[in-house]
C-alpha cells in the first residue's frame, strides 16, 4: 500500500512540467520568505519570536529542490542547483534577521524603575540653646576677725623664739599684713586668699618650731 501511494504521487508530479514545479517550490519559498520579512518589520509579535523556524523551513526546501532537480538532471548537477538554492536561502534568513535586530534597536527602550523604600527618620529635635549661666555673685566678704586674732597671737609667741633670720624676716612680713587685714575687718575674697596663703606659712612656721 506505501509503494503504491509513492508510486501514484511520482507519477502525478511526472505530470507536471518541470518548470512549474520548479515555480511552485521557488514561488512558495518566495512568498514565505516576504511573509516572514513584513512580519519581522511591522509586527512586535514575530519581531521577538525566533527566526529559527524559517532557518529550518530553507533546509527543508533545499531537500526539496535537490528532489526535484534529480528528477531530470543528473546528481552533481543537481546538488549543485541546491546548494545555490540553499545559500540563497541562507543569505535571506540573515536578511530578516538583520531587519529584526534593527528593528528593536530603533524602538525605544522604557526602564521600569523600582521604588525603592528609604527608611523616614525621625526628624531631629533640636535643643533649645543653653542660655549661659549667669555670672557668679561676688562672694560675700567674709568675716576672719577671730582668725586673724588667733594668728597674730601665733606670731607674737613665734617672734620670742630663736629663729633663723630668713624666718624672722619672713614672720615679721607676715605679721604685718595679719594687722593691715585685722584692721580693714571685712575682707573681700582676694583678701581672704591672701589670708590663707599667709595662714599656711604661719602653719609651716608652727610645725618647725613646735608652736
């Protein structure tokens, strides 16, 4: 039953001339390939899709053409009719290629662009400035009668003791201004500064003659 189906379509293709054959398969490989190559140009659709099925279509018509051309010349003759047929085919399989590369490079290109989060921080709350603090009062005086009373008393039993010279002068210098602060009463804080540094020389006089 297969022998005869192959034998009954070789001889309704033996029918046909030769040159309408050849038409047929060069024509429809025509019309396919200029099907292809508007589709690539106008539609987005078959500008993105793959060309390799007309890769594959051009292969196929190239067994084809080799068929046909075997059926009146000889094999090298024939091989040779489809090999031109098959780098024609090839030369317009990279024409449709090209025109879909240039294509998509003429259309412009949207990026989406992701939103990206920033974390809010929170907003600074700023210090009311520090107003400086107001100058300190001037100590109040201070009163060092008893103190002082106290210290010229010190020095008077220092003054009956057998001092070096350099103490004695410098015990007298002392005692001199323990009366000049004894008679002005109040002092103010310089004064009483002073008073202290001369209440710890008169301590350091005391301690070395054991007063």
């Amino acid at each position: 039953m297969f022998s005869q189906l192959i034998d009954t379509v070789y001889k309704f293709i033996n029918e046909i001339a030769f040159d309408t054959l050849v038409a047929y398969v060069w024509g429809s490989y025509g019309v396919i390939f200029l099907l292809t190559l508007g589709l690539t140009l106008f539609s987005d659709r078959i500008k993105r899709a793959s060309k390799r099925p007309f890769l594959c279509l051009t292969n196929a018509y190239a067994g084809v053409n080799l068929a046909l051309f075997t059926m009146r010349y000889d094999f090298i003759a024939s091989v040779a009719a489809s090999a031109l047929f098959w780098t024609a085919g090839y030369i317009l399989y990279g024409l449709v290629c090209v025109c879909a590369f240039k294509k998509r490079e003429a259309e412009p290109v949207f990026v989406r662009q992701t939103a990206v989060t920033v974390p809010v921080q929170p907003a600074e709350v700023k210090q009311p400035a520090r107003s400086a603090p107001p100058p300190a009062a001037p100590a109040p005086t201070v009163k060092n009668s008893v103190r002082l009373e106290h210290a010229v008393s010190v020095t008077d039993k220092l003054l009956t003791k057998n001092l070096s010279k350099t103490d004695r002068q410098e015990l007298e210098k002392l005692k001199n201004t323990l009366a000049v602060l004894q008679i002005k009463g109040t002092l103010t804080p310089t004064e009483t500064e002073i008073l202290n540094d001369n209440f710890n020389a008169l301590l350091k006089l005391m301690a070395k003659y054991n007063v």
